[in-house]
C-alpha cells in the first residue's frame, strides 16, 4: 500500500504561473493537510502514483472563509479550504483541507480529505482520509485509505474497475 511519504512536512512561498498566464501566491495552497503541503505538491503526487493516474490541473480553489450554497462543477481538480453546501462534481481530484467542509455529494475521480463531508462521496478511484477528516456519509470508491484519527460514519461499497475487454478486475 502507497502512503505519501515522500512529501515533507513544509511550508511553500513562492509564486508559481497558472495556466492561464497569470500567477498565483503559493501560499493560498498550503493550508495544513497532514503531510500533504500544497495543491501542487498533491497532484504532482497524484500524477506520479499510478492509482490517481494523472491528477489534473488545480484550477479551482475554494478559499478559507468563503461559503458557496449551490452545486460546484469543476472540470479538472478542485481544492476547498472553506465551505460548499450544494453537491460538488469534479472530473479529476477533489482535495479538502483540513478548514474546509462540504454539505452535499462529492463527485470525482479521486478525493482527498482532512476535512469534513457531510453527504456521500462518489469515486471511480482512491478516497484517502487524512487523520483530520470527518465524514457522514457513505462511500463508494476502487479504494479507501484511512488515517488512525479519521472518523467515518457510514457505509463503503468498494469496486474495483474491471479492465475493458479482460472481464478481469484490476488492481
């Protein structure tokens, strides 16, 4: 079983490009995850493990003391630092810190938690708990890696994908 323990417990303060050209102040990523410093460092981490197959572009962030009520669909990968109260659709990576909480389903590919969910997570891949997260709510996923620490108050339903054409599931 793979744990992040290649990444460090560390702060990051410089200032990266985004995608669309401008730059953004690292910082507004390193909120406390456990082990996992950044946004960028979990999805190059992500990307590497072969679990998370490519991780995505980290192109949303939902900052600490911002509240959104109503359905969040984000294409590629999204980090919550604050809060969400409506359902979250992801098409890769859904991180929530350790401040940050959702009210509502959580659809993505993967999702990685030291917060809270209050409502049920929807994966085709690996839901991880960090020692810090809490969550109400069932889960479906290929995989779950839970923290000593983590609550969890529900139901898990895992599957794993079969691979097309073998019948045969991978793992």
């Amino acid at each position: 079983m793979e744990r992040w323990s290649g990444l460090e417990s560390r702060r990051v303060y410089s200032r990266s490009q985004t995608s669309g050209g401008g730059s953004i102040d690292s910082r507004i990523l390193s909120n406390d995850f456990g082990p996992l410093i950044t946004g960028e460092a979990i999805l190059k981490k992500a990307q590497s493990n072969s679990d998370f197959g490519r991780g995505g572009e980290l192109n949303t962030i939902i900052g600490k003391g911002t509240s959104i009520n109503g359905n969040a669909q984000v294409q590629n990968s999204l980090r919550v630092d604050g809060k969400i109260v409506g359902n979250v659709y992801a098409t890769e990576t859904v991180i929530i810190g350790k401040e940050g909480g959702i009210e509502g389903e959580v659809h993505a590919k993967h999702v990685l938690l030291a917060g809270r969910v209050k409502g049920n997570i929807i994966t085709s891949g690996k839901v991880l708990l960090e020692n810090t997260a809490s969550v109400t709510g069932d889960i479906h996923a290929a995989r779950l890696v839970v923290d000593e620490g983590a609550v969890f108050d529900g139901q898990c339903t895992m599957k794993l994908n079969k691979t097309p054409g073998s019948g045969k599931s991978s793992s």
